[in-house]
C-alpha cells in the first residue's frame, strides 16, 4: 500500500503520542501537530479506511499491525537520522527537521549505508545509532 508522506506523519505523531500519553485522541494530535479540527478528521477518516488505524466508540486511536509498522519505520528513521546529523554538528534542532523531510523519501538501501557508516566512524557509546 502506497501512503502518502502526510499519511505517515500522522502515524508517527500517533505512535508518539501513544507512547506519551498511553491513549491517543484526534484533539491530542490536533494539539501535537497544530492542524485543524477538520484536518485532523479528514485524514483520520482516511487512515481508518485504508486499516491504518482503528478509533473506539470513545474516540480513542489505535494503530494497526500495518499502521504500526509504518509508523515505528518512520520514527525509527526519524531518530536515527537526527542523532546522525546531530554527530556531524548539526544543530538539534536542525537536524530533527531535517530528518522529518528526508526520513519520507530516502531509500531503505540509503538509509542502511547511513546506519552502517555511523556505527563504523563513531566510538561505542556515544549515543549514535
């Protein structure tokens, strides 16, 4: 299945927050990602009928196996490609919103040699991926 890049941000904020706050809400993501009520509803909608996600009669989100595997690929991308940047001196902060823009389209092969270079050039225990 082919999501879209907006698609997998709200997965990663819902894997997030649920990691945060236990139980995840639209109004919770709608505070987290400063979007609209109605954006928030619209892409929900859209997660749910694609089986991303699953919403209780109380309104609370769960991933699916297949939302949570897309999600926990792009975080993990997320993280590791921000503590790599951050090792080159790139600010923190930088190098999070870098890594949310490269962490969508980067290719599994890329991102692998990237790993693999980190782990070579950087002393154990560091931190780095």
């Amino acid at each position: 299945m082919s999501i879209h890049e907006s698609g997998e941000d709200y997965l990663e904020t819902i894997l997030v927050l649920k990691e945060r706050l236990g139980m995840v809400r639209s109004i919770d993501i709608v505070n987290e990602m400063q979007f609209t009520k109605p954006s928030v509803s619209v892409a929900m909608k859209k997660l749910r009928e694609n089986g991303l996600i699953t919403m209780s009669k109380e309104g609370f989100i769960t991933l699916t196996d297949e939302g949570y595997k897309i999600a926990s690929t792009i975080y993990n991308r997320h993280k590791l490609l921000t503590k790599f940047f951050v090792t080159l001196g790139v600010d923190e902060q930088v190098a999070a919103a870098d890594a949310c823009k490269i962490e969508h389209d980067i290719s599994q092969e890329t991102f692998e040699k990237i790993v693999e270079h980190a782990r070579r050039s950087v002393p154990e225990g560091d931190g780095t991926p």
